[in-house]
C-alpha cells in the first residue's frame, strides 16, 4: 500500500510521471487483486493527465479484464479513446458505464462531448469527400487549360 499512497500523494501534485513509476512499483509488489486494480486505475488516471492516451487504455483494459462493469476503469477508458479519436470505441465504454450506473454526472456529460465530437468529425468528413469529389473536376479544368 506505500507505493499507492505515495503515488497519490504525487498524483495530487500534478508529478503524474513519478506517480505512474509508483504505481507501477506496487505492481510489481502486490499479489491483491483488489490493490492490483486500484493501482492500474490510478496509472490510467495519470496517462490521462501526461496524454498517453493509448498507455491509458491498456491499463483500463487489463482492470476490465478482471473486473468488466469497472466504472472508473470504463470511464477512463473512454477519455483515452477520445484522446486517440475512437469516437465510437468511447460511446461504446460511456454507454455501458450507464447501463450500470445511470446517475453517473460524469459520464453523462463526457457523452455528450463524444456526440459533439462525432458530429465534428462527420462535417469534416462531408468536407474532405467534397473536396477529394472536386478533384477529377479541378484536373480536367487544368488539362483543358494546357
């Protein structure tokens, strides 16, 4: 238990990359698969904070091994996907945190974060086939100019 609290005690300095080594201490030491989980949780948390984004979700996807319906593991997940723009991926983990837990403020609000998000993403899309669509058009234009 020393590496998790001394890894909270430096999470809650904003000294996330000494934290992660913490944490990842108590992992190596601890054979409780309740102290095992809290601790990947809490690495998660902190490549959240450092933009590993893909580092977060490995983490989260080892505690949702164990332990699937995991709500902090769920909605960590989630923020990495978004880090990485798997947009469906974080609705995914987001909708099954509220089928588990449909008073969960965070979570509500973050998918609606994800729906803007995807929302973006498909105008910009619209955009870009437009203009890959106006590509044939525009060669021909500069042919017929030669």
């Amino acid at each position: 238990m020393e590496h998790k609290e001394a890894g909270n005690s430096l999470f809650s300095s904003g000294k996330y990359e000494d934290a992660v080594v913490e944490y990842s201490q108590g992992l190596l030491a601890s054979p409780d698969k309740e102290v095992t989980l809290t601790l990947l949780c809490n690495r998660a948390a902190c490549h959240l904070k450092l933009d590993h984004f893909e580092e977060c979700v490995l983490d989260c996807n080892m505690v949702l091994e164990k332990d699937p319906v995991n709500a902090k593991a769920l909605f960590r997940r989630a923020q990495g996907h978004m880090g990485v723009m798997k947009v469906e991926k974080a609705y995914s983990d987001l909708k099954m945190l509220l089928d588990v837990d449909k008073t969960n403020k965070a979570a509500i609000d973050l998918i609606h974060k994800v729906r803007s998000m995807a929302q973006d993403m498909n105008s910009t899309s619209n955009q870009t086939m437009a203009l890959i669509d106006s590509i044939p058009s525009m060669a021909d234009e500069l042919q017929r100019g030669k």
